[in-house]
C-alpha cells in the first residue's frame, strides 16, 4: 500500500486517518478522515479527504465480482462447516448411544 507522503490534519487538530470505502461507488478507493468518526466517544470533525482517485467502470465491475466471489466462498465454506458438524454429532450420537 502506498503511503501518503503527507498525512493531512482533520478539523480536530489531530492526523487524519487513511480508510477505506466499500460502497459499490467507490469500492476499495481510499480516503482520510476524522480518527474520531463513528468512535461513539465523541463527535467527529466530518473531516473528509479523497487520497485515492476514481476507479474506472472496468475496475469496479472487476471489484464487484471478486467480492462476490469471495463472499459465494465464505458461505459455501460455512455450509461445508455445518455439514461436517452434523455429521460428528451423528457419529458421536451412534457411537456412544446404547444398544
């Protein structure tokens, strides 16, 4: 990840911090913003500083289907872990019920 050679000051007077977004507008573009913002301890400036540029429709079509990809992953992998788990307990259950 390539690092900003200057690191911008929020509203609050503290160094922003680099995020990412994950919306489908502007998918893996990163931005700075307030190290206070969605804290819950206080209220944030709302400072808000783009660090990446727009994506290219290309790119973000190419995001999109790697995240559904991988999400299509990780539910065929939970599924596989809840059958294996049926199965040890149905094992489990005839090997050491009485006959």
């Amino acid at each position: 990840m390539d690092m900003p050679e200057v690191i911008p000051v929020c509203y609050c007077g503290n160094s922003a911090k680099l995020n990412t977004c994950w919306s489908n507008n502007n998918l893996g573009r990163r931005f700075f913003g307030c190290k206070q913002f969605g804290s819950g301890f206080r209220k944030s400036c709302r400072f808000f500083s783009w660090f990446d540029p727009p994506l290219t429709p290309r790119l973000r079509v190419v995001l999109l289907g790697l995240l559904k990809k991988v999400k299509t992953l990780k539910d065929a992998r939970k599924r596989e872990k809840r059958t294996w788990f049926l199965v040890l307990v149905i094992v489990t259950v005839l090997l050491f019920s009485k006959p």
